[in-house]
C-alpha cells in the first residue's frame, strides 16, 4: 500500500456518540471521494462503515484540508465503476473479495452542503 493517498475519516460513533478517527485510501471522483470498506476482506463491516450507516455526516482530513462530508453508498453501475477505479489502484481489494461471503461496500464521500444553502 506504499504511496497510495490517504486521508483521515472522522465518524460518530453509532453507541457511543463519540468520535472516531481511521486512516483510509481513497481516490477522488469528481467533486468528491471514494472509500472501500474492505476490512481486510473479513465477513464483518469495518465499524467506520457501521458509524457512517448510522450518521452519515463526517468529516475528512487529507494533507492539512478538512472537509465536512456526506456519505453514501454506491450501488448498480455507479458501484462497479467505482470498484474497477479503486482495485487498479489496490489489487488487494479483489483478493479480499474471494475471503468473504459479504459484498464489499464502495463508499461515496460528497462535500456536506453548507448553512444556509
């Protein structure tokens, strides 16, 4: 995974309330960012995934940008667009697939609309 982007996902926890900081690859598509929640290939949801199903509204860091974000999961056509984008960038994620039973979620990260608009 050396030299692929990373950036910081900030999530509310979905018990706890509190918030939660991973490291993630990531790849920018138009206006915003793309995310697998892989976890490894394991049968269980990554809980940052599990955060952002339960609150959507996130924040990221890459570099010294923070951006308050809206996730949402990519389905149909838009999944499998978004999956080839980021396995040409880790071959891991297609190893993962054959580890799990469980369809790998592709997460899309949008820039959260701001006050007032």
């Amino acid at each position: 995974m050396a030299g692929v982007p990373l950036l910081l996902l900030t999530t509310t926890g979905r018990r706890s309330g509190r918030t939660w900081t991973v490291p993630l690859m990531y790849q920018t598509d138009g206006d915003g960012w793309v995310l697998v929640a892989s976890n490894g290939g394991s049968d269980r949801h990554p809980t940052w995934w599990l955060n952002l199903r339960s609150t959507p509204e996130a924040s990221i860091q890459i570099g010294p940008a923070v951006h308050r974000v809206t996730a949402a999961e990519a389905t149909g056509a838009e999944r499998d667009r978004l999956w080839r984008l980021m396995a040409g960038v880790y071959s891991g994620y297609e190893k993962y697939t054959k580890k799990t039973s469980r369809t790998i979620p592709v997460v899309r990260l949008q820039p959260a609309a701001s006050r007032g608009s």
